[in-house]
C-alpha cells in the first residue's frame, strides 16, 4: 500500500468523473438502481454483476465510495449511485483503467491508476455492476474489522480492507508487475529495502497518506488516502507492517 499503489485499493476514486466532468446473463433480480435493498432470497443473480459487486470490495471502491457506492466517505469523493446512467462503459473503463483526480495534490483523494492490476474482464464486471445500479449481492462485503484484538491484528485486516494485498501481495511480499516504473514492479513492504526506507511509523504514514503518483497510465500509482483512513486505522497498518519480515531468511 506504500510506495507505489495500493490500492484500495482502492481504493478506486472512480466517482471523480462525475464530480469533474456487458453482457450476460438476464436471469438476475437486482435491487433497484442506487443499491436499495437487497436481491431477493434466493435469486439467481448475473454473474457478470455478482463479479462487479465482489471486485467492488476487493479493490476497495467501497472503502472510498462507501458500501454500494453510497459516499459519506469524504467530501472530495462523490457517490456512484448515478454513475452507471451519467457515463458510458467506455469512459468508465478509461477511468478505472487510467485513475482520475488531482494527481499534484496529496491532500485531495485520487483514484489510482488499475490497468496494470485489474483485468479487462474484471473491469467489465465492475461496469456492469454500476450500470446495474450497484445492489446489494448477498456475501459482498467489506471484511469485518477486529476490535480489541491488538492494533497488528486490525492492521491485518485493514490491509486487505484497504486494497492493499492487491498491489503490495500477501503478507506484503510484492511481486506485481508495473512495467514504466524503474524497478518494474510494485515494492514490496516486507524486507530490508522498505525497513531502510520508512524506518519510523510518521515516514510510513506520511506515504500512505500522500500517497506515490509517479507517472501516467499504465504506470501504476498509489492513491492519495489523506481523508479517507482515521489517524486510528493508520496506526494499526503501521502496527501490521512493523510483524512482516524485514529481511529474507536464508533459513526459509
């Protein structure tokens, strides 16, 4: 989640667009357009929606656009209930493909850049599931955070929560390709480099709330996450990374 992208997971900011600017199966029962209510029990639900809504948690939409894109997130970060009707597929997979937002300004959210990470066939499930109003699909859901368990343990979880098990892998052992950076790939936050590097909790805070916009797509870029992650939430992630290995073991 700190030094190149996280993610987040975006992460992703795709409502930016508003505020700045699929095919498949028909056998679905979807709440209406806006994510009012569930789907009805037991109903067979689009795959292609089903995988958009899932994805939607994964890359941590949610985290940044609230559950089922709703908002109350962040002031800069609009909700997506009227994405879906407001743009077209092609500028929606642009968006998530290329990320938006103000780039030079850390204190601003920005949507990260997805290309590299995100398949094509996973941003087209994404789109559908804007399009198809963003209802609820029964088990896609922000894991739940552990309260009282110690701050590494809720660092654990936040650390998929947040995304960033996509871009930085689990455990933080990187090995995601970004192919324009200098290194070629997303760093991994485990290991010698990293300790060397962010070697107090403020350093590590500070990227992850600035995050690392190095480039343009398809370069991969961590998102800015000032706003959006409590100060409480940042320690635990600190207090999770601090567990992970810092540096290899020859002994396995």
């Amino acid at each position: 989640m700190l030094i190149a992208v996280m993610l987040g997971i975006g992460g992703g900011i795709l409502g930016w667009a508003i505020g700045h600017h699929g095919r498949g199966t028909r056998t679905v029962t979807v709440a209406a357009a806006g994510g009012a209510g569930p789907t009805a029990a037991g109903a067979p639900v689009d795959p292609h929606v089903a995988a958009g809504a899932h994805i939607f948690v994964q890359f941590a939409c949610a985290q940044c656009h609230g559950v089922q894109g709703r908002g109350g997130i962040s002031p800069d970060v609009p909700a997506l209930t009227g994405v879906g009707k407001a743009l077209t597929p092609v500028r929606l997979r642009f968006i998530i493909d290329h990320g938006l937002g103000e780039s030079k300004n850390p204190t601003r959210p920005y949507m990260p850049v997805w290309g590299e990470v995100i398949s094509s066939r996973q941003v087209g499930d994404l789109i559908a599931y804007l399009r198809a109003g963003l209802p609820a699909v029964p088990t896609a859901d922000p894991p739940v955070i552990p309260q009282r368990q110690g701050a590494a343990v809720e660092g654990s979880v936040l650390y998929v929560a947040y995304g960033c098990i996509d871009c930085h892998g689990p455990n933080g052992l990187g090995g995601v390709p970004n192919p324009l950076s200098p290194d070629k790939s997303i760093p991994p936050l485990a290991g010698k480099a990293f300790r060397q590097q962010f070697d107090t909790d403020a350093k590590i805070i500070d990227v992850i709330r600035s995050g690392s916009v190095i480039g343009r797509a398809p370069i991969v870029s961590m998102p800015h996450w000032g706003g959006i992650i409590p100060q409480s939430r940042l320690d635990a992630l600190v207090a999770y990374l601090k567990t992970l290995r810092a540096a290899p073991n020859p002994n396995g």
